[in-house]
C-alpha cells in the first residue's frame, strides 16, 4: 500500500515516544505544493481524525491509549502559503477542540 498524502485511506507512520507520553501520527508529502496536494493534505487529515474518534487508533496501538496524540505533517518542501493557512486553520478548528497537536 502506497503511503504519503495522495493515499488518504493509509496512516503513514505512527511512532510513540515513551518518555514524551506522546503519540504521533505522521503524514509524509515529498512533492512541491499545488491546490492539488493541499486538498490530498485536507483529505488525509480528514482520515486521520476518523481513525481517531472511530476507536480504530486506540485498537490498534493499545499501548498509545494514555498517550497524547499528535498529528505530523513531515514534507520535503516547503509549505504553500495555501497550504500553510490550511495546517493552521486545521490546528485550531479541527485538533485543538479534540485535545490533539
């Protein structure tokens, strides 16, 4: 299975820092930014937060389960400004009211 934003339905990687109490959900994007990739980006982190407030996240990383949780964008180019505005915006709107990074 494909990882990187153009595959919304696959969780990139997920690494867990046992001594941060921390949990990241990594989102990988190795080409320039377009409209297009900003919509893959929205699209992905759309998915993200399904697998999270579906339960699947915490079934499937039991040991993530008092962690907090992080969402990660992890590019090889620099942010639009498109996409840039839509990373913050997604922060405060659609993270931070779940109590997520």
């Amino acid at each position: 299975m494909a990882i990187g934003i153009e595959n919304p339905t696959a969780v990139d990687l997920v690494t867990m820092d046992p001594l941060g109490e921390e949990v990241a959900l990594i989102m990988v994007a190795t080409e320039p930014w377009t409209d297009e990739k900003v919509l893959a980006l929205q699209s992905k982190t759309k998915s993200y937060l399904d697998y999270i407030e579906s339960g699947q996240f915490r079934s499937a990383y039991p040991d993530a389960s008092a962690k907090r949780v992080r969402i990660q964008l992890d590019t090889s180019y620099p942010l639009s400004k498109v996409a840039g505005e839509f990373v913050s915006v997604a922060s405060e709107q659609w993270l931070k009211p779940l109590g997520l990074r």
